[in-house]
C-alpha cells in the first residue's frame, strides 16, 4: 500500500511560484516611474494596478491558511465593491495606500517569498477557502497563484516590449488549463462534450507533455506557452500557432478559462500582443 505523503514534504510548486514572481519582478525592477502610470492592454490596468492586485490576492492566500472566517475577513472588501460595482482596480489602489511604483514592487516580491515559504512545507492534500466556491487544495492554491501572476505579467511583459523567458514550470499552468476543461463550459451553462481533446504540448525544454486519450480527429498540439496563453485569456486561439482540430476542440479554445470567476470572453483577435520595442 503507497504511504500517504507527510505533511511536511516540501511543495515544489510553490518554489515555482516564487520563480514565477521573481520573474516579473526582475522585469519591472529599475524601470522609468513612467512604466508604472501606462495602461497596458489589459483592461487599461496599469503595471502598478497588476502588482497591486498579485500583493492582495498573495495576501488573501495567506488568510486563505487562517481558515474560512479569515478569508471571509480579508476579501469582505472586495466582495462589497465588486457587489456594487466598483472596479478592481480602484479598490485595490485605495487598501494599497499610497506607495510608489518601486515601494509596491518591494513589498509584493517580499511578501512573495513569504507565502512561498508558507506553502511551501504544507500537506498538498490540505483544502483552504478561495472566492465564493469550494475550497481547493493547497498545491491547487499556490499553483493558482502561480498561472495569476504567470497572466497578468505578460500584460506587463508586452507593455515594455520584452518577450518573457520561459521555463518548464508553466507546466502547473497547462495543467490548470487542461483541468478546467469541463468549468469552462459549465461556468456558462453549456453542455459539457464527453469526450475531452487530446492535448498534446511542447515545452519550454522541448519536452512534450500530453493529456487525456490519444485521438486524430479532436485535439489540440503546439506551443505550452501559447496554450496557456489561451488558457489564461492573455492571447486569443486566433494569434497563435496551435493546431487546433476537431469541434469540440475548437470550442473549447473558443472560451478557454482557467481562472475563476464568471465567464470572461477571450481578447479579440490582435488585441492583446507585445509592444513593439524594449524599454
């Protein structure tokens, strides 16, 4: 019989997080105060706005540790303003406070490595609350955490222009992709197709990774990071170089989400890619 894991066997997935934001911090690190003030192509939110709102949503995963009444306590804010309306954004700036660009950049990447550390030593089978659903696994969690920050910096990577390194590690990304197959037609009330495509990806290594039963005429093969990009809603299927065949398979990719929340149509073709130099 396979022995349960311990509790305190270290969770790689949250040293990739921490990968993750050492990432984007390294690309905003030193940049003009200008940088901080643009709109990027996503919903007009600016670079501080994006950092601001990986600080919160990193903090509420800490509260997330605290139990239900914790995360209750930390996101009854929000909840209220998004209830009656009120921008993200706007929200996210007045609990901020008034830092700077750099101060916020600081306190994000410190607080980062913190939840890191915080994730990284627990049981993943362990369930912790998060948004308005069911709870979730911790390697669930800190993985979630991950493909956040993943998304909205490439917001901020094709704002200044630069093409992001990639590592193997956007492989918890995929996975995420992959497993929210069924939610993404779900979470907008359609039917969902029994048959699930073959994913078939290359990675960042040119290993390739694949998912569900192999089949010629309904599935999905190319680029990891462009599947995650759609995925993520940072790229339409229509920008990219992945195969996509079969009905259910271009469904799918129609309305790919692998966030939380409700239904969010993707970018329309064209409107979401890099800026055009490096700064």
């Amino acid at each position: 019989m396979t022995e349960p894991p311990s509790p305190h066997v270290s969770l790689p997935e949250a040293d990739d997080f921490r990968a993750e934001c050492h990432s984007l911090h390294g690309l905003l690190a030193g940049v003009d105060d200008a940088v901080w003030s643009e709109p990027t192509l996503f919903k007009g939110w600016t670079a501080y706005d994006i950092v601001g709102h990986l600080h919160m949503f990193d903090r509420a995963a800490e509260a997330a540790l605290g139990g239900p009444d914790a995360f209750a306590d930390f996101t009854a804010g929000y909840r209220e303003a998004s209830d009656r309306g009120l921008g993200g954004a706007a929200y996210t700036r007045a609990w901020l406070g008034q830092p700077s660009g750099p101060e916020l950049l600081a306190r994000w990447r410190a607080y980062a490595d913190v939840l890191a550390d915080r994730y990284r030593n627990l049981d993943p089978r362990s369930r912790v609350p998060w948004g308005r659903g069911p709870s979730m696994s911790v390697r669930s969690c800190i993985s979630a955490r991950q493909m956040e920050t993943w998304a909205h910096g490439q917001a901020v990577f094709d704002l200044i222009g630069r093409e992001r390194p990639e590592s193997d590690r956007i492989r918890n990304i995929a996975f995420i992709g992959v497993n929210t197959y069924a939610w993404t037609f779900r979470n907008r009330g359609l039917p969902v197709p029994e048959r699930k495509p073959f994913v078939r990806l290359a990675a960042p290594s040119g290993a390739l990774w694949s998912w569900n039963d192999p089949q010629a005429d309904d599935r999905i093969e190319g680029s990891a990071v462009e599947f995650c990009q759609v995925a993520a809603q940072t790229r339409n299927v229509g920008d990219t170089q992945l195969t996509v065949r079969g009905e259910t398979a271009r469904s799918w990719m129609s309305i790919a989400q692998c966030f939380a929340g409700p239904p969010h149509d993707p970018p329309a073709v064209g409107t979401r890619r890099r800026g055009p130099a490096a700064r």
